[in-house]
C-alpha cells in the first residue's frame, strides 16, 4: 500500500526489476484485475505497475472530491516512491484519460490508449447492468460471470458514494484537448468500433492530436475492445513496445 493525501492506495509490483516500466491504469468502476491479464505476459522483459485507483478495488476513497490532476498527482508521486521515470503509460477508458493528462504533464517514454475519452461526454452515465450487459458480449468474460460482476462497475454511478459521484461527474465533463495537444511522445491507439462509451472517432481525433500517433480498430468490438481481442492486443503491444 502507498499513502497519499492520508488515503491508502492497493497497486502491486512485478516482472523484470531494473527494465522499462509498464504502467497500467483501468477504468472507471474497475480495478487491478481488470488489467492484469493484460500485464502478465509482459512480466518477463518489463518492470509492472498496476494501481487500484483512489477509490476504486482496494484503494481507499478520496477524502474530498479529487480532480484528474489530483489522480495525476497521485499517480506521479506513487510512481517517484518506486524511483520510475519515463513510465510506459497503458489505461483503459478512465484510466486513459488519466494517462493523457500525465503524458502532457511529464515525461513518458510511450503511451497506450484504450478507448480513452478526452473531450466532455454527452452520454448518459453508464450503470452496472448496462456495463455488465456488454462485458456479457465479451468472449474472454462471458464465459466467466462471477469474475465480470466483481471486477466490472463496482463503483458505479448509482452506488458509488456522494464523493464518488462528483468525482465521475468531474471527469465526464473535462474536455482536455489543449493538455492532448501537449503529448510528444509516441502514441498507440486502440479501439473498437461498437464502443457505445465513447466513440470510435474519437480515436481518429486523438490521432489528429498527438504527432507521433497511430490507430489500430478492432471491427465489431466495444468499449472492452482490448478483451475481446485480447491474444491480438497483446501481440499488438509487443510490436509498439519493441
């Protein structure tokens, strides 16, 4: 556990000391394990870092409503704490746009977005039936019910506390688009083109917005795109990162 601002933050550490690092951050109403499958088979040639983010899986809630530069800050300083610079930013949804907001703040050696919003959200905030309805389309977590249930919308709109509340509400509504224009380092970008969260061109505006970018598109996958295709995801990183 690392402490920040007097609030308890779960992440775990693993793989290959002394190399590049890995950093996943998962999306909203999620936590660890949300990434790790994706994480464990690069275990052997990088450094991991996977944190449940403030209020979300084990990590304790904010205190006070947090801004995506408070997570940012969090981020950072958990980061200073286990002596990584340069990270490799991977993040999924939230967890994207929180790695934009870093890689425009400090310096990252490459980013990986997965379906990540930048712009406010018009949509309806999403409930967990309406999350767990589409992780049930998802061939890697259909055939695993209970694992979806825990893992997927556990802090919801609906039932997240009122500090949880204001902070999704906070989030759905920052447009960051002049931090993304920021970003210098090189970009990978995945998406799928049934993502109902955020739409797929949103990735081609990102590509507009960060240089060295490029897009990959998964036809007929939704916002867990990197699941439903998840043995092509992997072999896709493993291409950027080398």
């Amino acid at each position: 556990m690392f402490n920040y601002q007097d609030i308890k933050i779960n992440y775990i550490n693993y793989g290959k000391k002394n190399s590049d690092s890995l950093v996943f951050l998962h999306g909203w109403g999620q936590n660890i394990e949300m990434m790790k499958m994706l994480a464990d088979p690069f275990e052997d040639d990088f450094n991991i870092v996977i944190i449940d983010l403030p209020g979300h899986g084990k990590s304790e809630e904010p205190k006070r409503v947090y801004t995506l530069y408070d997570y940012v800050d969090c981020i950072n300083e958990l980061l200073k704490s286990l002596k990584i610079k340069n990270p490799i930013l991977i993040g999924h949804s939230f967890g994207g746009k929180l790695s934009l907001l870093y890689a425009s703040k400090y310096d990252v050696k490459k980013l990986v977005l997965l379906a990540s919003p930048y712009k406010k959200e018009i949509k309806k905030l999403s409930l967990k039936t309406k999350i767990l309805k589409t992780a049930k389309k998802i061939p890697i977590l259909n055939k695993f019910e209970d694992f979806a249930k825990k893992h997927i919308g556990s802090t919801d709109y609906k039932n997240a506390s009122p500090i949880m509340r204001q902070i999704l509400v906070e989030h759905v509504n920052l447009d960051i688009t002049e931090e993304v224009k920021k970003i210098k380092c090189s970009t990978l970008i995945i998406w799928g083109t049934n993502d109902l969260e955020v739409p797929v061109e949103e990735a081609y505006e990102l590509e507009k917005l960060i240089k060295d970018s490029g897009v990959v598109i998964y036809e007929g996958c939704t916002h867990y795109a990197y699941l439903e295709r998840l043995g092509q995801t992997i072999n896709v990183l493993k291409s950027f990162l080398n």
